[in-house]
C-alpha cells in the first residue's frame, strides 16, 4: 500500500505541473499564445518534455495493465480511471507538442525564404556591380588601344624639318624646347606640303585630261579610217578570188609540207584533214627552215650520210686536220639529237580561249617524234597559285595523258644502245633541250615500235588516234586550268563550288581552310598512318601531293591529298588526322575513317569533273562541322566537345551501332544529317 500511495502523490504532483502547463489567459488569443510559446521555449527542454511524457504514458498503460490483470478491486478500478484521465491529459500535452514544433518548422521555413530572398537579392546586386565592372575594364582597354590618326602619317625627319620648313611655322624658339609643339608644328608641315602636291596634282590631272582630248580626237579620226580601208578590202575580195589569193598561204603550207619528214607528214595531213571535218578550233602549221629541208631532202637517207661520212673520216689525207677522239665523240653526239629543220605546230584552242601549242619535232637519228609544249593563257583566266605552281608546267601538263606514258623516256628500245654507245647519259636527261618523246606522240605520227616493223610509219594508226588525242589533250588543259583555279581559291581560304552542286551542301558551313600548300611523297610516306595506301599503290612518285589545314576554334583537321597525273580521271584521296586532345587518323577513330570514306567515295557532284576537287574539299568541311558537333554525344561531361562548338545543325539521331558511327551523309531536302 505504501507503494501505491507513493504512486498516487507522484501522479498528483505531475497532474498538477500539467494543469499548471496547460494554463492560458481567458482573454488571450490561443494561436497568438502558442506562436509566442514556440518562439519563447527552449525545442530541447521541449523535446525532453516530449520524452518525459511518452515514458509516463508507457508507464500509466503498463501499470492499468498490470491492475486489470491482477483482478477487480474498487482500489484497482478507481486507480485504472485516475490513469486513464492522466493518459488524457498527459495526450493533450504531446498534441500541444506537436503544434509547437510545427509552428516552429513553419518559422524556420518562413525564416529561410526570407534569408534567401536576401540573398538572390545580393547576388542579383553582386552580378550587377561585375557586369558594371567589365564594362568599365572594357572601356579602359578601348582608351588604351586607341591610336590616332597622326600616328598613321610618316613625318619629315626632324632635322629635315628644321631645314625646310619656314620660320613661321618652325618656330624654333619654341619648338625646340617642348616636344608637343615641335610634333605640332611638324604636322602643319606636313599639311602644307600636301596641300602644295595636292595643287600640283590637279594641274597634271588638266594637263593630262588635256591631252587625252587631244588623243581621243586623232583617234576618232584614225578609228574614221578603219571602215573606209574594211570597205576597200570588201571590195578587193571578188579580185582576190577570181587570182586565187587566199589559196596562197595553203598551197604554200602544202608546198613546204612535201619536205616534211615522213612521220609529220603523216601527222600534218591527218591533222588538218581532222581540222577541217570536226574541229575548227585546231590549228595545224608546218614551221622551220625551207632551204634545210630542202638540201636534207635531196639527200638518200640519214644512214647512207652517216655511212659515207666514216668512210671520208677514214681516207687519209694530209691537208686535213686530224681530230682528237673527244671532238670526234662530240660531233657524233650533236648529230644524234639533229632534228629536221621543219616541224608541225597543232595550236589546240581551249573552251576559255587559252591556246595550246604542241611542236612536234622528228630526229633522224633517233627515229623518234619529240613534243615541245607552251601554253597561252586567257585573261579571263583566275589567278596562280603558290602550291599548284607546277600544275601548267612543261614536265608535268601533258605526263600521263594516258596510262604510263610520262614523255621521259625513249618509246625506241635502239637509242638506249646508242647513248649508250657515245657514253651519254639516259635519255630523261635530254627531254629539256629535245622534247618529251610521249607514246601518243609516236601514234599521232604513226611510228610503232613494238611490232616486227617497229620504226615504220603506219598512217592508219594515226587516223585512229588523231580525235581522241585532241580530245584528251583539250581535256587536260582544261582540267588543269580548272585544278589551279581551285587551289588558289583555296589559298585564299574560299572553296569555289558551283552554283547547282551549292545546292546540295548547307547554307552555312563554319568550318575554314587556313592554309594550302604543297607537299612531297617523302613526307607522305613518313606519316604513320598512310603505310597502308602506300603499300595497295595508292600513292605513288609520280603522284603530286598537297597539304590542307582545316580549323574550327580550337580543333584543327590535317588533309593530305593526293593528286593522280591524270585528275580528273582519277578522283583525289584524301587522307585526314585530327589534332583535338590528341591526335586522331583513320587507324585509331572509326569516325574518322567514315570522313575519309564519305569525301573520297560519296562526295556531292562526283560527276562534275572541272570542280572535282572543290566538291571533295567542301564535302570535307561539311563532315569537320558534323564530327565536331556531334563529340562528346552520349557520354559523360568529361569527354563532351569543346564549349565554343556551338551546335547548328540538326540529327535525327547522332550515333548509331557499336562504333558510334556519326550522321555524315547530307539531305539537301529536308535539311537533316544522317547515317550511310
């Protein structure tokens, strides 16, 4: 029992401390009292409260338990329900609990807006006061850099000033001690003296207009002569023909073609008789010395001469002076490249008015024909370029007009025998001063040398191979003239395509050509990542090679291009590297290889032959932009493109298959990249 009456004064004491809790005013706002409550109470001694609490509701419910289990007394029943009203109370105090941390949850948040609201405010004015900043740093810079226009002008050296310059604007009182009133003064000078040249100037300018009004009324007077003498030819034109004038020239060419050797006789009549059905551009002329010809024509042959020569060399004779074995090997050297006095002359007339002139030259010795090339070029045609300098040379114009024949190297297997035989060198070491003996040359005159009749003229041959030697000659000037256009197009960092294949490329291409220029087979072969087209033949000697550098911010593209002797026949290999991080070629990034591919293989307007290689260039730089905006799709942020590619065009979708193949192929219809 004494338990129990210990038990009975404990729940009175906390009874009494929780009505004492749950006091308000009568007056008083409950709400407004419990807000204050929450700001004014301690959330620890509250917590500890809360504690508190639930342990003696633990303890009431096990201890009206543990009465209902031991049986029903009046004391137990009465007990049970003095429990259960403190339960109630004690209830009442968790739920007031309970709103006090929630106002307190909802005053910290209000609390936090607040602070934060304060904060964006002060970071707002942070911005401001930087923006403000960097202007004023920009307008400091702008002050800085700024250069006058005087600065521009080359003044007078001082001493020449002094010299020249008249004592009211010298000054040299003044001027000689302060150094802004000397500049001054020396700018005065300068005005004045332009001012004087400017006089000057425009007196010459009416001298000269003078004069060409004096000019222009005499040549109004001769150009007065020119339809008066057209009229006077006109009417000598009925006189010139009934006396068979304008058949002069002809029969003359005519005349002096009958000296021609054999081989350009053949040529020469197949030439004009070419001339005359199908090409009225081509111009054929026999050239040379007349009264040669005609001495060499009287002779037998060249063999019977050279035979009788020896036997008059071996006749001993004592007035004549005997010569040394050199003077002797000499002349017989001279005497094997003696050409005939009479050559042909094809001027081949192109689609820009640019004219080829083609001498064929034929030496009696050798029995071989010899072509001596010059090209005359239209005004109307597009500047040189640095890199393509060689591109309309002598060497390299007519190389392989068809396959393996480079004009270096004798078609006749005899004169290997005979240079050697006078200790000369190969005969690549005298196609400067002779010619370049090319294969179709030897056609064009019907020379054959492979057959049992090898040296003996066939005009059957030639006729057969007359129309489609003017053509591919007419092509290659034509293919070149186009090829040194485009490379000084691109010198100047431009791509020059064509209005209908523009149509095929987008709009808007960022990606620039910085620098173009020439390259050589060494340096080709010594790139790691070009063994592999070096060794299927790709890339030969005879080859000519360019190197482009593309950029775009700070990602750069290397193009080695590779120019075959017969372009445009042969499309151009492009082989790329790109130097972004680190560098990247066919060998080490699929994509990079798939860039190779599309230029080289799928480039817009393959079949437009005199921009070939404007096409390929611009297909190029298409595929830089796509492979630069589309790095870094799908993956992290640390292997994302670079934050200045700005990303202008648009993907259906970016990679695709294992090898994260990228979007190279261009629909000019719809605007849209995707996969091949």
């Amino acid at each position: 029992m004494s338990s129990g009456s210990g038990q009975i004064s404990i729940k009175k004491r906390k009874k009494a401390q929780d009505e004492k809790y749950l006091q308000t005013d009568s007056g008083e706002d409950p709400f407004k009292w419990e807000d204050e409550q929450a700001a004014q109470r301690d959330s620890s001694e509250d917590a500890e409260i809360h504690m508190d609490t639930c342990h003696e509701i633990r303890r009431l419910l096990a201890e009206m338990r543990y009465l209902r289990q031991s049986g029903q007394t009046p004391t137990s029943q009465e007990t049970i329900d003095e429990d259960k009203i403190q339960v109630s109370l004690l209830s009442i105090i968790l739920k007031k609990l309970n709103r006090l941390g929630q106002n307190r949850c909802r005053n910290a948040r209000d609390s936090t807006t607040e602070a934060k609201a304060k904060v964006d405010s002060l970071h707002l004015q942070l911005q401001n006061l930087l923006y403000e900043l960097m202007h004023l740093h920009k307008e400091i810079d702008k002050c800085l850099q700024f250069r006058s226009a005087d600065e521009e002008i080359s003044l007078v050296p001082v001493e020449e000033f002094y010299r020249e310059a008249p004592a009211e604007i010298a000054r040299p009182a003044v001027t000689e001690t302060d150094g802004h009133q000397q500049y001054l003064a020396r700018l005065e000078w300068e005005r004045e003296q332009r001012r004087r040249l400017a006089e000057t100037c425009k007196e010459i300018k009416t001298t000269r207009e003078k004069t060409a009004a004096d000019i222009g009324l005499k040549q109004e007077q001769l150009d007065s002569l020119l339809p008066r003498l057209k009229a006077i030819l006109k009417a000598t034109q009925p006189v010139q023909e009934s006396l068979g004038l304008p058949l002069d020239q002809l029969r003359q060419q005519q005349d002096t073609a009958r000296f021609l050797p054999r081989p350009l006789y053949i040529l020469y009549v197949q030439a004009d008789a070419y001339r005359e059905a199908c090409d009225d551009k081509l111009a054929v002329a026999v050239e040379g010395v007349l009264e040669e010809a005609r001495s060499l024509h009287e002779e037998a042959d060249a063999v019977d001469d050279e035979s009788a020569e020896s036997e008059q060399e071996d006749m001993p004779t004592e007035k004549r002076h005997r010569k040394s074995k050199t003077q002797k090997l000499e002349t017989k050297q001279r005497k094997l490249f003696a050409c005939h006095p009479l050559f042909v002359t094809l001027s081949i007339k192109c689609r820009d008015d640019s004219v080829l002139h083609l001498s064929f030259y034929y030496y009696l010795r050798l029995r071989i024909v010899a072509v001596k090339m010059t090209l005359d070029l239209d005004a109307s045609v597009g500047a040189s370029t640095v890199a393509g300098s060689d591109l309309l040379s002598k060497a390299s114009l007519l190389a392989y007009l068809f396959p393996g024949d480079h004009g270096s190297d004798t078609p006749n297997p005899s004169n290997h025998y005979q240079l050697s035989k006078l200790r000369m060198n190969d005969f690549s070491s005298y196609t400067g001063e002779i010619g370049r003996a090319y294969g179709w040359a030897q056609r064009l005159c019907g020379l054959r040398f492979l057959e049992r009749d090898h040296g003996k003229p066939a005009t059957a041959m030639s006729a057969s191979h007359m129309a489609e030697t003017v053509k591919a000659l007419r092509k290659r000037v034509q293919a070149r003239l186009a090829l040194q256009t485009q490379m000084a197009a691109f010198e100047r960092g431009t791509v020059p395509v064509t209005a209908d294949i523009s149509k095929l490329f987008p709009a808007k291409i960022v990606s620039r050509i910085t620098t173009w220029k020439s390259s050589t087979y060494e340096d080709f072969v010594a790139l790691p990542y070009t063994a592999a087209h070096v060794e299927l033949g790709f890339a030969t000697k005879q080859d000519t090679y360019f190197i482009a550098t593309v950029e775009r911010n700070t990602a750069r593209m290397t193009a080695q291009l590779v120019l075959s002797p017969d372009y445009p026949k042969r499309t151009p290999l492009v082989i790329v590297s790109v130097f972004w991080n680190y560098e990247r070629n066919a060998t080490t990034d699929e994509n990079v290889k798939a860039i190779e591919t599309e230029v080289n293989m799928h480039f817009p307007g393959s079949r437009s032959h005199d921009f070939l290689l404007a096409n390929q260039m611009q297909t190029l730089l298409l595929c830089f932009d796509v492979y630069l905006e589309t790095a870094g799709a799908g993956a992290g942020a640390e292997t994302s493109g670079p934050a200045e590619i700005v990303k202008e065009k648009i993907f259906l979708r970016v990679l695709l298959g294992r090898s994260r193949a990228k979007p190279f192929k261009y629909n000019p219809v719809l605007g849209l990249y995707f996969h091949r």
